[in-house]
C-alpha cells in the first residue's frame, strides 16, 4: 500500500538506490501534475472527472473523502515542496 508519509534512513548509500528514489519522486511528481491539471481543467459540476480525481487521490494516499478544495489545497502543497530550483 502506498503511503506518503513514510520516513527512513538511507545506511547503504548506492548508484541503484539514489536512481530508485529518484524515480519514485519523479512518477509522484508527474502523477501530481496530472491530478493538478485534471482540478483546474474540470467543471465543479462534471461528476465522471470528479469521481476520477477521487480515484487518483486514493491511490496517491489523499483519500476520497474529503472536499475536492481540500484535496486540491494539499495537493498543491505537495506539489510545491516537489518543486527544485
């Protein structure tokens, strides 16, 4: 199960390891993206987009339970500490 609060400590510092996470940062970093462009391109009214942001949102670790302006505000946040300079 996915989770993105997780927390660890990195002991074998590897070539393998480093590509890992930076894959894993890069497919939640392109999943956000979409999931912010799938927010700010649907009608509040549009059900099928809605219910496929709940689903999305599931799957990321945000839950479906909450408001879709919440999500979208954590989602945002997430999003923003991703960013690099």
């Amino acid at each position: 199960m996915f989770s993105k609060d997780i927390g660890c400590a990195f002991v074998d510092n590897n070539k393998e390891m480093f590509e890992a996470i930076d894959k894993y940062v890069s497919n939640f970093a392109y999943n956000i993206v979409f999931l912010l462009r799938l927010l700010s391109s649907s009608p509040c009214d549009d059900e099928e987009t809605t219910e496929k942001i709940k689903i999305l949102c599931t799957i990321l670790g945000y839950g479906s339970e909450s408001k879709i302006s919440l999500l979208a505000r954590l989602i945002t946040h997430d999003y923003r500490s991703l960013q690099w300079s």
